[in-house]
C-alpha cells in the first residue's frame, strides 16, 4: 500500500526549545496508524507542522506525493487532508446540526454557504453522521450545551463532512464517558473500512491504540524513538521507560 501521507527529517523550534528534531515516518493510505509519547514528546506539534499551522524548519511533508509543508491550513484542508484538536473547535451558539453544515466551509471557503448547502442534500447526510456519532437525538441541541466527550463526537462528525482522505484525530477518546470509549473505537473503525479514511491517532489510553491502530509510532523528547506494530511497541523496553513509566 502506498504512503499517503510523508514526513521525512522535519524538524520544528520555539526559540530555543526544539518540539521536533528529524522526524520521519509514513501513514499509508487505508489504514490506522498511531502516534504516542508522553506529555512535551512533540506530537501535537507534529501534527500542527502536517496540517500547515506553522512552517517547519527544515525537512518534507508529502501528501499524496506532493510537497505541502509551504501550504496554507485551508489549501492542505481542501486536498483532503484534515485534522481535530484536543480542545474542541465548535460553534457553541449553533445546533449540532449548523455546526455540521458549517463545517464544510472548510472545502468551499465560505460560511454564508451554511444556509444554501440545505437545499443540496447536505442536511440528510449531517443528520446521518449525527446518528453514525451518537448525537441524532441531539441534533437540534446547541453545541455548547453538550458533554465535552459529546462535543469531540461532534467535532469528529464535522470533520467527516468534508470526507477527508487522512483524518488526524488528537486524543480522540479523552473526556469521553470510559463506558462509550469501546463504541467510539467500532465508529473509527468504520469510517476507515466503511469511508474509506485514512486514520493518523494521537491517544494517551494505551488499550484504545493498541486495540485501534495497525502501526504506531511513538515520540519521546521530540524525537521518533520507536515504531512497530502494537505487540511491538507494547514490548519495546524503550517505549516502556519512556512512556509507560517501568523501572
């Protein structure tokens, strides 16, 4: 399976603190791949550098083999390639529902376009992934009204309306109800063998990574210190004094 996704030796400073340092590694297309390391290790800087919310210093992002590392948040957006964030990025004041119409202003650059896109279908379809997420029954709801963990639901439920090629989800599973965790593994899952979307996880619960992801990368110090398949990285005494805290 080819690479979808391409980061090779990107490097990132903030004045004198170096978040990433010759990093390299490869989502290929159609699959779950994870990125873990403890709290400070680079991770979310990593994504930020894929999705063009700063320039890297030094190295390449490839996306569908062209370079994207000088490319706006909204040129690499419409190319497919989208992310969420740990703290959530809703409209509180809007329904669930205007908050899925919205989203989608994304791909058309416009968010006067929320009204017109309900007379093409796009409705229906955010009431349909409203239910794939759990959330149809809140769909008339304001945002800001609901549970944090409802509101990432949301945010992931967004962030499939634009019908990504790569979605990368921070922390996708924490603030939500530990009782929940299970269905919302099945419901990634399903968007990558249903949907079709390439998946690239930043996730803390090392039970929801391992049982989710295909191949995980993990970051320590900002630096790529371990990659493998789950059992691999579950066993990897590196990983395990980084990360996991053994003695």
């Amino acid at each position: 399976m080819s690479a979808l996704l391409e980061v090779k030796n990107v490097s990132k400073a903030f004045g004198g603190v170096q978040a990433n340092s010759g990093i390299s590694l490869e989502v290929p297309e159609g699959k779950i791949i994870g990125l873990i390391g403890p709290n400070g290790s680079g991770k979310t800087t990593l994504f930020s550098s894929i999705v063009g919310y700063h320039p890297i210093d030094s190295g390449s992002i490839r996306f569908e083999g062209s370079e994207i590392s000088k490319m706006r948040v909204r040129q690499i957006a419409r190319r497919g390639l989208l992310r969420t964030f740990q703290q959530t990025r809703i409209y509180g004041g809007m329904t669930c529902v205007q908050n899925m119409l919205i989203s989608t202003s994304m791909r058309d650059q416009t968010l006067g376009r929320l009204f017109a896109s309900q007379k093409s279908g796009e409705h229906g379809r955010a009431e349909e992934l409203l239910e794939f997420v759990g959330l149809y029954q809140k769909r008339h709801l304001m945002a800001g009204d609901l549970s944090f963990g409802q509101q990432k639901l949301l945010e992931f439920a967004m962030a499939l309306m634009n019908e990504p090629r790569l979605l990368m989800l921070d922390e996708p599973t924490a603030g939500i109800n530990p009782t929940l965790i299970n269905g919302l593994i099945d419901r990634l899952k399903h968007a990558n063998t249903t949907f079709g979307i390439t998946l690239f996880v930043i996730e803390h619960n090392m039970r929801v990574i391992m049982n989710l992801a295909e191949h995980i990368y993990c970051l320590a110090h900002g630096e790529l210190l371990a990659d493998g398949k789950p059992e691999e990285i579950q066993n990897d005494q590196r990983v395990l004094d980084a990360y996991l805290g053994a003695h």
